[in-house]
C-alpha cells in the first residue's frame, strides 16, 4: 500500500510511460551529438588567414574574434530568459538557424563585416547551449537528471571528437580545402535544424512555465515556497517576486565559503580559459605559418583535448578529498600549472610543444569544472542551481569583455596575439598566488582550530563531549567531511 500512495503523490510528469521518455531522451542525445558535427570548425582561423578570404592577421585578432564576445555578452541574459520563457525548444531553433547562417557568411562573405556579423551570430549559439543542458530538465523525473545530464553531455563530447578526427582526416588524407569542408558543415549544420523541428516542446520549465502543483498532487517546489504558497499556477506578479526573491536568496548563498571559493573559480578562470580559446588558433598560425592545408593540425589537437577533457571530468568524480580543507590548495596548484603552460605555448618555436601544452591546459580546467559544479550545487535546489551558474558565467563574460576591450580590441590596446598570451600568463599567474595564499591562511586557521582540541584530549579526555570524542577518534571523520 505504501508504494501505491507513494505513486499517487508523483506528477503527471514523472508517470510517463518508460519508453516515451527512453525515446525522447534517446533523440535529444542523437540530436546533440549531430548538432556538434561542424568538421570545419576547427580551421576557420587558418580559412580567414589564408588564400580564401586573405584577412591579415591583425584584422583577426583585433577587428574580427573580438565580436564574439561582445555578441555573447549582449545575448547572454536574453537568451538566458527566453530559453525558460518559450520552454528551450524555439531557442534550439534559433541556435540551429545561427549555424546556418554563420556557415552561409564563411562561405559566401568577403568582407570584415561579414566575418563580424559572422562571430556575432557564433555568440549567439553559444548563448543558447543553456537550451540543450536544461531541455533534459523537462523529460525526467527530478531522480534521473544526474544519469540523464550524463548522457546528454557525454553525447555531446562525442560529437565534438567526431566533428575534430572528420575534419583532421578530410584536410589531410582527403586533401580537402577549408572551404569545401565548409560547405560540408554547413550541410551537417542545415540537417542539425531539421532535427531541431522534431524535438518536442515540453509544456513546463523551471522558472516561467511552472506545472500546477494542487492539480497534479506534486510536492512544492523552491520556487513555490518563495511564491508563498504550494501551488505553482502563478498569480500575476510571481514571476518578479519569484526571481527577485531567489536574486536575494543567491546573494545571501554568497556567505558560504564553498560556494562562494567555487564560483569565484568559475567567474575568473572560465573568463581567462575563454580568451586563450578564442585566440590560440591564430597563435598556432604565428608559430607555424602553414604552406600546405595538410600539415595543419588543429581537427586532431581539438579532439584529442576533447578526449583528455572527457577523461579528465570522468576522473575528477573519483576524487575524495576533504574539499572544504583542500579546495584553494588544489585551484592554486592547477592554475598554477596553467600559467606555466600558457608560458610555454608562447615562448616555444616548437607548434608541437605548442599543441601539447594546448591540449594538457583544456584537460586540466575540465578536470576542475564537475568538481565546482558538485560543490557548488551539492547545496542548491535546481533552481537556484540553475540560477547560480547563471549569474557565475554572466559575471565572467563581463569580465571577459572588459578584457578583451583593454587587451584585444583595436579601439583599446590592439595586442597581437604573442603579448596577448603573455597577459593572459600573468592574469593566471596572479591567480594563482592569491589561490596558493588562500590555501595558506585556510590551512593556518585549521591549524589553530585543531590545536585546542588536541590539547583538551591530552590533559582532559574525561571531559571531552562524547561526539567530539568520537569525531576525533573515528577513520570516517574524514570522509564525513571530504
């Protein structure tokens, strides 16, 4: 009897036939893995640099790659609001369309504008990847969305590795131009559109379009508690006191020194990651300017970082570690490193060095990325989790932008790309120590924490509270802690 009221109480959401949501989920993964196959992705810097557009290096660097960023900013929150508004579908859509039409620009533009409204439409893709990551939301019951995200991301890194071996193999076994190969992405983007047109737009989201929760018998959610009530229908004015009172429920989180260490991590190394990113193409093309398409190498450094990342996630999860102990020691350590291969990929005369440091540098931030997200969600309602990265990736396009209009921008200093990764060392080297001197204090006041303690159990055991007694005198503490 127990388990028939425990099925009476689920939403009609969670009650959907086992193969209805298998198959969704099935097509959401195939359509992310084929949405990735862009086999000319990885060479579209050599493309603009080359004989087909014949762009100057300058013109790339500080006139051209910096509308990326600008356009990711100016879409960002938009994207960020309409993708839960209009329930992610009409969103993918759009994403699909901004492929289309930045492959139609590489194909058919010649001018810097073209290539400019070219990289504003690539922000707004990378904008509307929060339409694919929380479309999962609204297919599975709240127990399945770690196994299922698992899915939908490990299908999207597949594609990646796919897209980078495709067009490694087409460009130098196949002798095909950059351009054919793009004419080849954009057929894989066009069907990617196709796809999207049979996804099936869900009916509830986390934010805007909430189910119902008197009809369904569901228990009430975060966001129905700040509502004020246990049913989700909405009155009129939920929707502002709602975001605002998370808005001041996010910033009071901010007090929690895991949270608020991690998401600093996310704001200032996703910002400097995404910088190094968005230029080293144009590096690779400074140390070994290419006579010859087939000896360009960046379809197979591309996938062999996506294979070190997935790898490097994949372990990341194993690590048992007493986080709230060791977390600054750990980011100091890692972004310590990261500085030192930024070095060597600018000073080396070496393309492989070069691709080799490149690759170690994109395995060791992704290693850190699904620990942060742990520790940063292990707290949060989805919600607010959702709006936690949020707010974390919109601070850190903000400071990407001040950068890149100070370091990148022609309008500001217009560094060529070898000073521009000497910055991008020192930023993370400044990190890095203010990382490494965090540990230090953090390892000091555990020192004056434990001192007392330990010098209570030498000369007073007897009259030790019994569970600090046992805490101290337990394997597992630790663990506990970890």
């Amino acid at each position: 009897m127990p388990k028939k009221d425990d099925d009476a109480k689920k939403p009609a959401s969670e009650t959907v036939p086992d193969e209805r949501w298998k198959l969704q989920v099935f097509y959401l993964c195939f359509y992310g893995f084929m949405t990735q196959i862009r086999p000319g992705e990885s060479f579209i810097t050599p493309y603009l640099l080359g004989a087909d557009k014949n762009f100057t290096q300058a013109e790339v660097t500080n006139v051209i790659t910096p509308v990326l960023t600008y356009s990711y900013m100016a879409v960002l929150v938009p994207v960020f609001l309409l993708t839960d508004y209009l329930c992610y579908k009409p969103v993918l859509v759009l994403q699909s369309l901004s492929h289309i039409s930045i492959w139609l620009l590489l194909v058919l533009g010649t001018s810097i504008l073209a290539m400019q409204l070219m990289e504003f439409f690539y922000g707004i893709t990378m904008a509307a990847r929060i339409a694919y990551s929380s479309y999962i939301f609204s297919l599975v019951t709240p127990s399945r969305y770690q196994r299922i995200a698992s899915y939908s991301r490990s299908a999207v890194l597949l594609g990646v590795f796919t897209s980078s071996v495709l067009g490694q193999l087409c460009v130098t076994l196949g002798g095909v131009s950059f351009l054919t190969l793009n004419y080849v992405s954009l057929g894989f983007v066009s069907f990617g559109l196709v796809l999207t047109l049979f996804l099936e737009r869900p009916r509830r989201s986390l934010f805007f379009n909430r189910p119902k929760g008197a009809g369904d018998g569901a228990a009430p959610t975060e966001l129905d508690k700040m509502a004020g009530g246990d049913s989700g229908g909405g009155t009129p004015g939920w929707r502002e006191a709602v975001l605002c009172r998370m808005l001041r429920e996010v910033g009071a989180l901010a007090g929690q020194p895991q949270l608020r260490l991690w998401s600093l991590w996310w704001v200032f190394n996703s910002a400097g990651y995404y910088l190094m990113l968005y230029y080293v193409q144009i590096l690779w093309n400074e140390i070994y300017p290419p006579t010859d398409n087939g000896r360009v190498y960046n379809g197979g450094v591309d996938a062999a970082s996506t294979l070190l990342g997935a790898i490097a996630s994949f372990t990341a999860g194993y690590v048992k570690i007493r986080w709230t102990l060791w977390s600054e020691l750990v980011i100091g350590v890692v972004t310590a490193f990261q500085a030192g291969l930024l070095l060597l990929m600018n000073t080396t005369s070496n393309i492989w060095l070069c691709y080799t440091a490149y690759v170690l540098f994109r395995g060791s931030y992704q290693f850190l990325v699904p620990i942060a997200i742990f520790q940063i969600a292990t707290s949060l309602s989805k919600e607010l989790c959702a709006l936690v990265f949020g707010v974390n990736t919109f601070f850190a396009t903000v400071l990407k932008t001040i950068i890149t209009i100070i370091v990148a921008d022609k309008r500001g200093l217009g560094l060529s790309v070898h000073p521009q990764f000497y910055v991008y060392f020192g930023y993370f080297t400044l990190l890095a120590v203010v990382y490494l001197l965090a540990a230090v204090g953090v390892g000091i006041q555990h020192s004056c924490r434990k001192q007392p303690v330990e010098l209570a159990l030498a000369k007073e055991p007897c009259q030790l509270p019994a569970e600090v007694s046992m805490q101290e005198k337990s394997p597992e503490a630790g663990a506990v802690r970890a």
